[in-house]
C-alpha cells in the first residue's frame, strides 16, 4: 500500500518551518532529508525516523516498525501535530548523522 498524498502534504506542511527539509518520492511512499541526511520517510501513511539516540530519547516507548519488507527498524513518529517537537525531532536526527558520502 502506497502512501497518500494528503498524509505526505500535511507532514510536509508541518516541517515547512524547517530550514535544509527536502523530499524524494520513491514507490509511492516519501524519504525525507535533513541537510542532505536521510533523517526518516513516510511509509503506508505512517511517519517513520531512523532510531538515533536522540530519537530514542525524545520519544521512550515509540513502538519500532518496519517501513517495508525486509528493512530496518525504524521509530513510528504518533505525535505528528505537534510542529514544534517534530522540528527538534528532525534537527536532533540530522545532527547525529555522519555527512552524506560523495557521490563519484
């Protein structure tokens, strides 16, 4: 199942205020980026970051979920109308994600 485009604009919608926040649409679902970082996605219309320390921290008990078969865990985002948390949530990410590598 495909994400849908109403749940993909408002997350976007909520990270607008985010300076560095970019999207890619893959397969019908979305990879979001935090200065050139994959910092999580949205998948089945569920909003998924990658499991960082910060991550873990800001949200104890997020439950972990697979964005796909086959995949790495990653935590399920539930508080997502909370702009303010989202925007920490995304700059804690990003920070603690080594540099994307070059491409040659």
């Amino acid at each position: 199942m495909a994400s849908s485009k109403g749940y993909f604009e408002y997350i976007s919608e909520q990270l607008s205020g985010l300076d560095g926040v970019t999207y890619r649409a893959m397969m019908g679902e979305y990879i979001i980026y935090c200065n050139g970082k994959i910092v999580g996605g949205i998948y089945d219309d569920r909003f998924l970051v990658k499991p960082t320390e910060s991550a873990k921290r800001m949200m104890p008990g997020a439950p972990f979920e697979s964005p796909y078969e086959g995949a790495k865990e990653m935590l399920l985002v539930d508080n997502v109308d909370d702009r303010e948390f989202l925007a920490e949530l995304i700059e804690a990410i990003a920070a603690e994600l080594p540099a994307p590598k070059k491409k040659k």
